[in-house]
C-alpha cells in the first residue's frame, strides 16, 4: 500500500470532516496531478471508497430527524440511473488515452463549477442570515420549515448531479447540495446537509456499481483511500466545532479552482495570475456583499455556520 497516498487521503478527510464537502472534488484531482493515477482510474478508485464512507455521515442525520426523504426519493429517481449512464458515457466516449482525457477535461469543467457552488453557498447563507435578523423569516421555527414539493426540477437536479458524479466523482458533495438550496430556500441548513448526503448514498453507490464494471479500478489506490479518509473525516468531524469551517471553505474553493485550471492545461504562470486577481478582488467583494446586507464588512470571528 502507498502510505504517501493514505496521509493524503486522511488530509483530505479532515477537510470533509471539517465542511461536509471536498471529497471527490479535492481526493480524484490530488490523485491525478500528484499520484500520477490516470484520472478514469482515480475517478473509479475514489467513488468506490466514497460509497463505504458515504452511509457513516447519512446514518447520523437520519438519527436526527434532518433527513427530508420525500426530496430524497426524487432526487434518488434522477441521480441513480444517471450516475450509472455517466460512467457509460465516459466509456463511450473513447478508449485509453482519450477516455482519460475525456475524463481530465470533464473534471476540470466540474471543479470550476465546485468552486463557484462554494462562493455561491457563502453567500446564500448570508442572505439567510440577513433575513433572520430582519425578521422576514422565523430563526427557528417550531415545526419543519414550509416546503413545497417540486418533483420536476428535483428529478432534474439529481439526474444532472449523477451524470457529473458518474464521470468525474465531483458533485455528490458540492453541486447537487447548491442547486438545493437554490430551489428550496426555506429548508433548515441542517437538513439541506442531511438530505444531500442520505441522497449521495445510493447515487454514489450506483456510480461505484458502473467503475466496478466499466471503469478503471485500482484497489490498491482504494484501500489506500479508506486507510487514510476514514480517521480523517472523523477527526475532521471532531474539530468541526472548534476551527472556522467558513473560511476552510472559502480556501478549498481556491485550491478547488488551481486544480481546475491545472486539469484543463492552464500553464502555473497562467494559474497563478488567475488565482492572484481572484484573491485581489475576492475581498473588497464581499465586504461589499457584507455591507449591502448590513454586516460590518469583516466580522470579528468567522464562524463554521457560513
């Protein structure tokens, strides 16, 4: 076993344990640029160890009651099948070094997007915030939150969260959990998590099914995955209330976006200018947000609930 790997696997499952999120999106791009896995391979190897881990965290929320599981069923009506249609269409797309390809490209597109989700949900979260304090919505209301059921666009999101998912292990974590709070606004943080991560369980696993029969599995590289990950998303889980979960997020979606630009072939002068005016401009941005909605533009201590 590569024990370089497993220290690796458990930084990065740290960073899960901390945020919730990283976990294809972080694990598949190290594996490729660092570990020279090639990426259908590393994208195979990391959704078979992410469906071991995937049911530890669902288990936690279902015992709590943040599960909403007619969401769950919708999404799961979308994702499962599309999941395993997009390992297919990977494999349709070409063999060997094309596939790879296929694949590096396809990973790159879906870690840009990863990166935004995690602007995105900063600043949805900020607006929630606003809006409990204005009163316009109940801080903590006394039953579930009003949610109206839309079967249409839940089945959508899930079956464009799976296709992703089956191609380039990114998603399950990031994407699909954005387009949930997009379309149901009112849901509880807590259960948005929840619901996402009971609906990964078996769309991970469906993706997992097709790189078992299509893919490129390595086991050695999986086992090396799990050794690592497991503890690391543990310990992560431990620390989670004690570290600021908000502004690991906001750097994971800078290391996010180097990854990106480095899969689609930017050059490391190219990659450093775009994350140096990313980095410039990103501040003076938000403290413009903060103070739009009527928080001081940089807060006295970042809190994990961002």
């Amino acid at each position: 076993m590569d024990w370089t790997l497993a220290v690796a696997a458990f930084g990065i499952g740290i960073v899960v344990g901390l945020t919730g999120m990283g976990g294809g999106a972080l694990m598949t791009p190290v594996l490729v640029l660092f570990f020279n896995v090639p990426p259908l391979a590393a994208v195979s190897s990391d959704l078979v160890a992410s469906a071991v881990m995937k049911p530890v965290g669902s288990i936690v929320h279902l015992r709590h009651g943040t599960v909403r599981m007619d969401l769950v069923r919708w999404l799961c009506v979308g994702s499962v099948p599309a999941a395993f249609l997009g390992v297919l269409l990977a494999r349709a797309l070409g063999h060997g070094s094309n596939v790879d390809d296929t694949i590096q490209t396809a990973l790159g597109i879906a870690l840009v997007i990863a990166a935004a989700g995690l602007f995105a949900r900063a600043y949805l979260r900020l607006a929630e915030r606003a809006r409990h304090r204005d009163g316009t919505r109940d801080a903590d209301p006394a039953g579930p939150p009003d949610v109206v059921l839309r079967a249409v666009p839940t089945v959508a999101i899930g079956a464009v969260g799976g296709v992703v998912v089956g191609m380039t292990s990114v998603g399950s974590g990031s994407l699909i959990i954005i387009a949930l709070m997009l379309l149901y606004p009112t849901l509880r943080a807590s259960e948005l998590v929840g619901t996402d991560l009971v609906q990964a369980v078996p769309l991970v696993a469906s993706a997992a099914l097709g790189h078992v029969l299509f893919g490129d599995l390595k086991l050695s590289v999986t086992y090396a995955l799990l050794v690592g990950s497991i503890p690391g998303a543990f310990l992560g889980a431990q620390l989670s209330s004690r570290l600021p979960g908000a502004l690991i997020r906001r750097a994971l979606a800078f290391v996010l976006l180097a990854s990106a630009l480095k899969l689609l072939g930017a050059s490391t002068t190219a990659t450093g200018v775009v994350l140096a005016l990313l980095l410039v401009l990103a501040g003076p941005v938000w403290m413009a947000l903060r103070r739009a909605h009527g928080f001081p533009a940089w807060p006295a201590r970042e809190r994990a609930s961002v």
